[in-house]
C-alpha cells in the first residue's frame, strides 16, 4: 500500500543559485568600478545601467502585463523635467529630488492610465504615444523651463551634488548602479509576490486569468503606475547626468523607447534575463557599427524584425527553452517527494 | 472671417487627414492589424512621388499613374512575404515588426535622400483659390484633397460592399478560419487588402508632398494623426473615419489660430477627450 | 444509391483515411482512425463529446495540419493540404455552429460559398428551391435569422461550392426536432443531385435513420463501425461510451 507522494515547491535551482552567487560578485566589481575606471568607462556603464533598467521596466509592462506601450519616454522626460524644476527652482537636493521626480511621474501616471486604458492592444500603443506628444508639447510651451530650447541645470545645483567634478561623478554612478539593481529588484520581487502570480496568469490568458478572480485592470493599473515611478528616477537621473534638458531629448521616442524595444526584444521578451542579454548585445553592436549611421539604425531595425519573424522569444529565450534555464527564480516548481511505504 | 477661414481650412485638412486615416482603418478592420510604419509608407510615397517627378519631369499629380501602381504592388508584397507571418493571436510580434519597419523605412529615405526638406511643385495649383464671398476663399487644392478622400472612401465602400472581393474582406474579417472553408486563401486576401491600403496611402502620399514639405522623419507624426482620426470616428467605419479627420483637422485649425505653436497640441488634447467622453468612437462598427 | 446489402464495404472509396493522427500543440485528439466512404453513401459518425468527431472533419477539411497520405480522396492523398485548397477539389463543409458571415446577408453568406467556382446543379436558385424560405430572406443579415433558417443557409453555403462530398458537422445542434427533421429531409435531395454526404451527428436516431454506414468514436478512436440495420443497441451504447 503505497502512501500519497508529498511535494514541495520550489523556486531556485541550481543554475539560479549559481547565478546568484556570480551576480554578486559583479555587484561588488562594479561598486568598485570608481577605483578601476576610467572617466570615459564610468559614463559607459552609467548608460548601460539606465539602459537595463528602463529595459527591464517596458518589459514589466509588456512581457508580463501585456501593455506595449510605445509612450515611456513620456515618463523619462517628466522625470527629468521634474528633477530640473524640483532642484533648480525648489532647491530640493538633486539626490532626493531623484526619488521625488518619480513620484511625480507617478501621480502623473494615473490620469495617464485612465485615459489610454480605454484602448486595448496596438491601439492602446499608439495611444501612449500620443500621451507622450502631449506631455512633450506642453513642456515645449513652460518657457520657466526652457521652453522649445530647453535648459541646463544650474552651477549650484551642479555643486551641490558633491564637492569636486571627480566625487559627483562617481555618485552619479552608484547611483545609476543603485536605481538599475533597484529596477531589476522591482521586477523580481513582484514577480515572486502573488501580484506576480497574477501578472504570469495575465500574460498567459486575460480570460482565463479574470474567471480566476484576478482583477486585470487594478493589477495593470499598479503595474503601470509603479513603471512609471521607476521610469521617472531613471529620466532623473539621466538628465542629472547629461545635466541639460530640452523637449526634444526628454521625449524622444528613438533614445527612450525605440532603443529600449530593441533592447529587450532581442535580448528576450517576458524573462528578466532577457534584457540584459539585450543591452550587452545593444551596446557591443553601437561600439562597432554606430559610426555607419543610418545603416546602424536600419541594421537595428532589421535584426528586431528578424528575431521577431524568426526568435519571438528572443536570444535567452532560444538559450533558456533549449536548456530549460532560468538564472532569477522566478518560476515555482512542484517538486514530488516519493515516501517510502510503511512494511 | 479670420475664424471662418480657419474652421473651413480645418475642415479641408481633416480630409487629407480621412485619407491617411483610411488605410489604417482598412487593414485594421480586415486583419486587425496596426501597422505602426503606416506614416512612414505616407512618406516613402512622398519620396518616390519625389523620384519620379524629377526623373521624368512630369507633374506631381500625373506621378500618381506610377506611385499608386508601385505601393499597392509593395503592399502585396510586404504582406505576403513578412507581415502575414506575423498574424495571429500575440499583439507583439505585427507591432514589434511593423516598429522595426518604420525605423528602417525613415533611415533608407535619410540615406537615399537626406534629412533636407522637400516639396513637390505643383504650378498654379498650390495657390489657386475659388472666392466664395468677400474675404472668404478657399484653396482649389484643399478642396481637391478634400474631394478626393470622399471619392476614395466612397469607391473602397463600393468595393467592400457590392463585390466578390469585398465580400471575401468582410468574411475574412469575421471569422478568418470558416473564410478558409469558403476556398478563400487568407493569405492572398490580406495582400490585396494591403495592396489597396497603400494604393491609398500612395493617393495621401502624393497630396503630403504637394501641400506641405515633408522629409524622412515626419512618418510617426502622420501615423498619430490617422490614428486619432480612426479613434475619433469609431473604428469599422470609413465615413465615421472621414469625420474624425474633419474633427481632428478642425481641432488643430483652431488651435493654431488661439496661437501657432498651439497646432498640434490642440489636435491631441481634442483626441483625448473623445477618448475620455466616448472611447468607443463617435461612430463605431467593431470592437477594438 | 446504397451498395447491395452484402457488400459493407465500398470497393473504390471516394474518400478514406488510414491511420489518421490529428494533434493540437501537444495534445494528441485522434489516434489512427481508419474511414471510408463511397461515392453515393450516407456515413454517419456518432459519439459523445469530445470523441474527436470534429477533430476529423476539421483533418479533413484541412484547418488541421495532418500526415500527407493519411488522407486519400479521389485515389490523392491530400492530408497536409490548406483548407482553401481542399474545397476547390470538391470537399465542403457545414462547419459545428453554422459560424455564418455577421457581415453578410443571406445571399451574400450562400454566394460567398461558391468562391471555389466549382461548376454544377448548385446555384443561388437551386439552393432557395430546396430551402425556399431563405430566398424570402436573402438581403437580412446572416445572423438574423432563426436557428434552423441560419442552419439552412450553413448548408447551402456549403452546397454552393459544389462538392463532391459534404460534410456536416453537428447540424441538429440546438433546434428543435421538428426544424432537425426539416433539414434532414434535404439530405436525400442532395446525395440525388450526386453529392456523398458524411454527417457527424449527437442525435443518435437521426444519425442512423439517414445513413447507410455508421461510425462511433470514442477518445480518438474508432470503437465501432457497420451498417444501422445489423447493429444493436448493446453494441451502440457499449461503443459510445467506451465500455
């Protein structure tokens, strides 16, 4: 007479655990960075992070709340303006004017999310856009700001940073390194969270996911919101860097979302590896081919059809299905456990 | 009359507006399909407008005997060969395609043709104008434009709606697997709607380059405009298309009269309001 | 034109399977089914739900993707052919749920049927002369119409294409016994104008009144095969639900 089998369920296995382990020590490399870097590598890897983060953020929304949005930029140039306003005229410090630019992104998100929810799918996409003209736009005509030219920010507010152009710089980073890990942190705790259980039965079927008691829309809403606050500190802290700010770079549809689409497509759609797969193949194919111009861009454009034609599931997705990987546990596995017999 | 003038204006925009709208609508309707490089096909028709009035020195308007021609036969193409493959139950793969489409399209127009503004030239007609009553006259060419989207959507609604052709669009687009039990070869059907969704696109093309200067980068901006005129006027529906660009076109011409810089805002904010007040559309047909 | 009672058997069959495996992703719905049908028969095919029924239409038709042999019609094997191609050889379909065209009206659902441009007796007069009540109908929407009105243009669609064999999935579904019999009386017309007809029916009386041969499915399977007159109760009952 055999008894039932118990289970357990898991999450990490062992390449995850290996993952873990190799993960931290390159956070402790890169902390470091400062003391093995060049000025010129710092702001590479500066750019790398924002780039992951703002990656992992339209993947939140579009791997696994199913929302595409081609409007992001929308909250990366809020942001920065929201840093510009906040430090230049309120004299609020710039690292906490960081934190608070997003929560103006935030607030701003919800009468975002009210409108543009009322589209569905590709129409919901364009729809973002249109949003994110509008902010642009309206931001061209707050001449305090700089109006259509734009503005840099303020020498004291530029020193207030740190003292001395080395020790800002290096803030600059750990912060950069800080909001990345914090963006990747975000995504991963809410994966793991019953939230997260929510967002995977989302992307896997609305129906099924809403006969479940799944609310769909107040669990996008708070996706959305929350992206647009992390989007928010990484717009901040871009413009903190590039320490000017005009209409036209803050919204750019190119810099923010087209780059960050090819980003995370072809690193791999809906898995947090994806993108970070992405960025280092985005930022290997700019160091070789970003002198060729448009051939570049239309080189960029042609892989993502490709891989989307083609790879739908991205390079990590072709790596992870061959060999059933996954390096931040996410998943939970039922693992049986065969009990012996009583005699 | 100042303000008299701007409505009507507003009013012959929207038209140009209803016809970049059309194809959008047309495939969306037929295939569900967004194609997010639909502004920069509005350009590339533009540009090869460009490339045939210079090299065979004929006017713009006659050019279309060659660009309508040459998108729709693109459209057939592009279709069968790469946007069918990304039809089906996942909204990313048509977007993220149709996406990469558009940045490659707006960098080989900058390659071929650089980022330099153009226009086409079109003689007496760019400032001929009918007077109506004193201090009010309207452009001959607007009027044309204007004329020509209703004349459009006019034949494409005869299309759909008194022949085969128009019958296999309408069952495809109800229920594409019984289209299939019909004999009808989905595939095939698809490029011809995308081959007249750029015929169209070729038509709006054509009357961009005359009226305005255009150059590469000013795709996504048309793609936003026909969008919001298909929200506006419901979607399914071309006449309900025709006046949300009126709408639109109105919208934009009261703004930049308050003041110029205000043109496009105003076209946007009106858009969000309708989405706000009546998201489904002023005069829908289908489900999003 | 029934064959001889002591032949249950066709000798040429206009179509038949061998074998047949049909799959959805991963889940595999039917397993090796072996069917024939002459041309003239009646076949009708009973068993509960999801017994796979649909599933082998669906083969047949070609909406499934199958093994390119397991599937002989006219002598060709036509088992990985498209859908679209497989009505212009002359195999229709009254699909489950009669799925007429929303968009179309009552003609415009019967003329789209004969997109294949398949010569014979079907025309638009022919079908409103076997289902005279459509004819008065014919500019409504498809879908405004009574169950067994929208049944009737369903089938009339399919017969449009003028096919060779028709296959009917599931047509009682849902109406009331009195319009059932009215469709059914079509059946005989239509095998007389020379169209083979298989029918998939849950209606097990009616299944056996109209056919010449019977199969039962049961989970992907063939659990019973003959001839209505020389099958028993017992027998039915046993194979239909898998005892």
């Amino acid at each position: 007479m055999a008894d039932s089998p118990t289970f357990s369920v898991q999450r990490s296995t062992p390449a995850s655990r290996a993952a873990l382990v190799m993960g931290l020590v390159l956070l402790a490399l890169l902390a470091a960075a400062p003391l093995w870097a060049g000025r010129a590598e710092l702001r590479l890897l500066i750019e790398i992070f924002y780039y992951l983060a703002l990656a992992q953020m339209w993947n939140l929304l579009a791997g696994y709340a199913g929302l595409v949005s081609v409007g992001q930029q929308a909250y990366v140039g809020l942001g920065g303006y929201a840093l510009f306003a906040l430090s230049g005229f309120l004299g609020v410090p710039p690292l906490l004017a960081i934190v608070l630019a997003g929560v103006v992104a935030a607030i701003l998100a919800v009468p975002t999310a009210l409108v543009v929810f009322r589209l569905r799918g590709a129409y919901f996409a364009i729809g973002t856009w249109v949003v994110a003209e509008v902010y642009r736009l309206t931001m061209a005509q707050v001449s305090a700001l700089g109006g259509g030219s734009g503005m840099s920010l303020p020498v004291d507010v530029v020193r207030s940073i740190a003292e001395g152009r080395d020790m800002r710089e290096f803030l600059v980073y750990w912060v950069a390194l800080g909001i990345v890990v914090l963006a990747i942190a975000v995504v991963y705790f809410l994966l793991r969270s019953r939230q997260g259980l929510a967002l995977t039965a989302i992307r896997d079927s609305e129906p099924a996911s809403e006969s479940l008691g799944v609310n769909n829309y107040r669990t996008k809403f708070l996706v959305y919101v929350t992206v647009g606050f992390v989007t928010g500190i990484i717009g901040a802290l871009i413009f903190l860097q590039k320490l000017r700010i005009s209409p036209d770079a803050a919204f750019s549809v190119n810099d923010w979302t087209a780059f960050v689409i090819f980003i995370v497509v072809i690193g791999g759609i809906g898995r947090i590896e994806g993108p970070i797969i992405g960025v280092v193949l985005f930022f290997i194919l700019r160091e070789l081919f970003a002198d060729y111009g448009t051939w570049y861009l239309m080189l960029l454009g042609a892989v993502a059809v490709l891989i989307m034609l083609r790879a739908p599931r991205g390079l990590w997705g072709l790596v992870a299905d061959r060999f059933d990987l996954e390096l931040f546990p996410v998943r939970r596995s039922v693992r049986l456990k065969e009990t012996r017999p009583d005699a | 009359m100042d303000w008299l003038n701007a409505i009507v204006q507003g009013i012959l925009l929207g038209g140009l507006y209803a016809m970049f709208a059309t194809g959008l609508s047309l495939i969306f309707g037929v295939m569900r399909l967004v194609n997010i490089a639909h502004g920069d096909l509005i350009v590339l028709a533009s540009f090869l407008a460009l490339a045939v009035v210079e090299g065979f020195a004929m006017h713009p308007l006659v050019s279309l005997v060659v660009v309508v021609p040459a998108m729709a036969a693109f459209g057939y193409v592009l279709q069968r060969g790469m946007l069918n493959l990304t039809l089906g139950r996942d909204i990313l793969p048509p977007l993220l395609v149709t996406f990469g489409l558009s940045v490659i399209i707006q960098n080989a127009l900058l390659e071929t043709f650089s980022a330099d503004s153009q226009r086409l030239q079109a003689g007496a007609l760019e400032t001929a104008s009918l007077t109506i009553a004193d201090g009010f006259s309207i452009g001959v060419l607007p009027l044309i434009v204007f004329l020509a989207a209703i004349g459009i959507i006019w034949g494409l609604q005869t299309v759909f709606y008194r022949t085969a052709l128009g019958r296999a669009f309408r069952a495809t687009s109800d229920d594409a697997t019984t289209a299939r039990l019909m004999g009808i070869d989905n595939g095939h059907v698809f490029a011809l709607a995308m081959a007249v969704a750029l015929a169209v696109v070729a038509v709006a093309g054509v009357f961009l380059a005359i009226r305005t200067n255009f150059d590469p980068s000013i795709g996504p901006a048309r793609l936003l405009f026909a969008f919001e005129a298909v929200i506006i006027g419901g979607l399914g529906n071309l006449w309900g298309t025709l006046v949300g660009g009126i709408i639109l076109g109105v919208a934009q011409a009261i703004g930049a009269q308050i003041n110029p810089g205000w043109q496009l805002l105003a076209g946007h904010i009106a858009f969000l309001v309708v989405l706000v007040i009546r998201p489904q559309g002023l005069f829908p047909k289908m489900q999003g | 034109m029934t064959p001889p009672p002591d032949t249950p058997r066709p000798a040429t069959p206009l179509l038949e399977t061998r074998g047949l495996e049909a799959f959805y992703g991963d889940f595999q719905a039917l397993f090796g089914i072996d069917f024939t049908v002459g041309e003239g028969e009646t076949v009708a095919i009973i068993g509960s739900n999801g017994a796979g029924k649909s599933t082998f239409l669906k083969s047949i038709t070609g909406l499934i993707a199958n093994d390119k042999d397991a599937i002989r019609y006219e002598g060709g094997a036509i088992g990985s052919l498209p859908a679209h191609r497989v009505v212009r050889l002359g195999i229709a379909m009254v699909p489950e749920g009669r799925r007429l065209f929303p968009s179309l009206s009552v003609e415009e659902n019967l003329l789209i049927g004969a997109t294949a441009k398949r010569r014979g007796t079907w025309t638009l007069d022919s079908v409103y002369d076997l289902f005279p009540i459509l004819k008065e109908r014919r500019h409504n929407p498809g879908t405004a119409l009574s169950g067994g009105q929208q049944q009737m243009v369903a089938v009339g669609r399919a017969l449009m294409a003028n096919p060779r064999l028709l296959l009917c999935d599931e047509i009682s579904l849902g109406l009331a016994p009195v319009v059932i019999k009215d469709i059914y009386a079509a059946v005989p017309r239509i095998t007389r104008e020379g169209t083979t007809v298989v029918v998939v029916e849950q209606d097990i009386n009616q299944a056996m009144a109209v056919a010449d041969r019977v199969y039962c499915f049961q989970e992907g399977r063939v659990s019973l095969e003959g001839r209505p007159g020389a099958l028993s109760r017992e027998q039915i009952t046993a194979a239909y639900f898998g005892m």
